[in-house]
C-alpha cells in the first residue's frame, strides 16, 4: 500500500490551480493520504476537508494543527471536524479513529499533539505566535503586551498530556498487534526533530515547537516492544529532517511552504 503523506499544507493560502495538483498528485501516487496537520483555518477547515476527500477520491487520514483552530476554538474546531467526518465517506480524524489497520503489518494512529511547553526555555522566550492571538484556549495574556507564562505553561501542558494519554492508550495495542506502526501527529516530539532553518530550534522557540508528553509516551512504546517498527509523521515548524531516535523509532519531519502544497516522500505500507 502506498501512503501518501503531507503537512502544513494550508489550503486557504493556495490557488485553485495548486489545490487541485496537490489532490491529482495524491490520486496519482498512493492509495490513501495522511496529512499532519495546519490544513486550513477553523472557519473553512470543514470543506476544504470534504473538498480533499472528494477531489483526491482516496481515504484522507488527519489530525489538527495550530492553523486549524485559528479565528475560533479547539473545541469548536473539533466539533466542526466531527461533522465533516460524519457526513464524508472516506475522511477520518485520527485523534478520534483510535487503531487504523492500513495492512495486516502496518497500522495508523494519530493525535494532533499540541506543543506542551516542557522543551527548550518558556520563561524566558520572547517568542509571540499567532496562536496566542487567534486561538480561544490560548489567549492568555496579562495585559495587552505580556504574556500570563503560567496562565500559557498550564494551557499548552493540559493539550500535550491530552495528546500523550491518548496515544499511549492505543500505541500499546497496536505495537502489540502489528510489526508496524505509523504514529501521524503535528508537533515534533523531541527536540531533536523539531527542525527550523536545517537544525534543530534553540530554547526560545522549542517550547511552541515540540511536545515532550507525547515524545516520552513515544519512547515507553518503542522501548516496550523492540520487535514494532515506529514511524512518526510530523510538521509544524516547516523546516525538514530526519532522527533515529532508538533503533526501532523513527521520526520524520516534513518541510513545507505557505502556498505550495506538496506531498512528502511516499510511504510504502508494509
């Protein structure tokens, strides 16, 4: 089987004419696709998924970005999502699907992970995102120019424990079942992989740009079952790369550019 895999592709930055390459390239290529995240924003993200599914005419796996909340909630997002999914054949949230069999060797599961704050240096980053302007969860600040860091650190922890418990709850019956295992989520779990500019971040973004809940639950997994092969989708930061973190976890961390969908290297189901 042939997995298509992309991130950060953000649909509403793209012309019709790179929307619909993108979606030919996919119907092209491989007989499913994965998207990791940052799709569209909250108030379109419902039918530009529908619009993905139908023009790619293959099943269309996802989880969420920090993008696709922004100009509403998470919450309300993924009620919005919950819709999409309901009323289209073929489109499926990860952070809800639990185990995906893709072959009798290969499953897919996802969460859409959440950078929880715990790498790199919070305190003391002066790093302002969007994310704090444009989603409701985060919208923490203390006055119009200060950021509440604890108000933050407790917000951003809460999404990566959320991520973290879930996956943990079906990476172990997955890893149990089946030599392979695809885990799709947005934020890079570790710092090693969360790449910006052709190596790793520093202190002051690693915060906002990995998710060390999700990279430990990652890490009990692969150490608990040396016989399951696990791979890690991810995006995010738009800068590319590649770590081995234990010999039976792998991560990659897809490139991307505003504007220009495209798909990552295609991944071959075993």
């Amino acid at each position: 089987m042939k997995l298509a895999w992309a991130t950060d592709i953000h649909l509403d930055h793209a012309s019709e004419g790179a929307r619909r390459r993108f979606c030919q390239s996919v119907k092209e290529q491989a007989n499913a696709l994965v998207v990791t995240g940052d799709i569209a924003e909250s108030q379109t993200l419902g039918s530009t998924l529908t619009a993905l599914a139908t023009l790619t005419e293959r099943p269309v796996y996802f989880v969420l970005g920090n993008h696709d909340c922004y100009r509403g909630s998470i919450a309300g997002t993924r009620r919005q999502v919950g819709y999409a999914v309901s009323d289209t054949e073929g489109l499926v949230y990860l952070s809800q699907a639990g185990v995906v069999e893709l072959t009798p060797n290969t499953a897919l599961v996802g969460h859409d992970g959440w950078a929880d704050g715990r790498l790199g240096d919070l305190d003391h980053s002066e790093v302002i995102l969007n994310d704090f302007l444009l989603i409701d969860e985060l919208h923490c600040w203390r006055d119009t120019d200060t950021l509440d860091k604890p108000a933050l650190r407790r917000a951003l922890g809460a999404l990566g424990d959320e991520a973290a418990g879930y996956l943990k709850s079906i990476l172990t019956p997955a890893a149990e079942k089946y030599p392979h295992v695809i885990v799709a989520t947005h934020v890079p779990p570790f710092r090693e992989a969360s790449w910006y500019q052709g190596r790793p971040s520093g202190d002051d973004f690693l915060p906002y740009f990995g998710c060390k809940a999700v990279g430990d639950v990652l890490l009990e997994a692969a150490r608990s079952h040396p016989k399951c092969q696990i791979l890690v989708l991810c995006g995010h930061t738009h800068g590319g790369g590649e770590v081995q973190v234990l010999e039976n976890l792998r991560v990659l961390t897809g490139p991307a550019e505003n504007g220009k969908p495209r798909i990552q290297p295609i991944i071959e189901a075993a």
